[in-house]
C-alpha cells in the first residue's frame, strides 16, 4: 500500500529531527572528548558534521548549502497536499473531508469540490 503524502512528510519531519539531535549527540561528544579546539573536533566540525547537517537543513551557520536538502524535500512534498486538510492529490478526496472556505487546492485540484 502506498504512503500518503502527509504521512511521508510527517515520517521526514520526525526522521529529521532524530538526525539532528544525534548529530548535536556527536558534536557534543567530540567536543567533550577533544576540546573546542582539540584537532578531532575541529576536523570534524568542517568536515563530515557540517556536510551532514547541510544535507539536513537549511538553517545552519555555514556557508553554502545543499543542492537539495531534506529540508527541501519535506518542502516539495508538504506542497503537494492541500493545506487545510491535508488531502492528497493523487488519492482524491479524503473520507468525509471538509476543505476549509476558499481552499484554492480543491478547486484546482477537484475543481470546487
């Protein structure tokens, strides 16, 4: 059975979040271990954990970002569900779904339903 798309965009919010608590989990851990400016910490800090936390998000301290991060992904996909309810446009309407006055997702998507 396929997944829903607010149901992938929600599973990606919670995975994203867990990703970036442990990536704060290592940073805390290098740092711990090796001192602000001990050499480990100082490498990774440049290196693997600030790739990582580009590829997770858009709001962090370093210069650049990610061609795409997850971030942008979960973006993509929120916008394709109608914001008030929640439907998905590939799977119609949902069960007794009441879209919100004026739900311009409906319209053109169910054209005024």
């Amino acid at each position: 059975m396929a997944i829903k798309t607010r149901e992938l965009v929600t599973q990606l919010q919670s995975l994203q979040e867990e990703m970036l608590e442990l990536l704060e989990s290592a940073d805390t851990l290098l740092r711990d271990y090796d001192g602000p400016d001990g050499s480990n910490y100082v490498r990774a800090k440049a290196y693997w954990l600030a790739h990582v936390k580009i590829a997770l998000t858009n709001e962090h301290d370093y210069f650049g970002d990610s061609m795409c991060s997850l971030e942008d992904t979960i973006a993509e996909l929120a916008g394709d569900s109608c914001p008030g309810c929640g439907c998905d446009p590939g799977e119609g309407l949902s069960d007794g779904c009441l879209h919100p006055d004026g739900c311009g997702w409906a319209r053109e998507v169910h054209g005024g339903e």
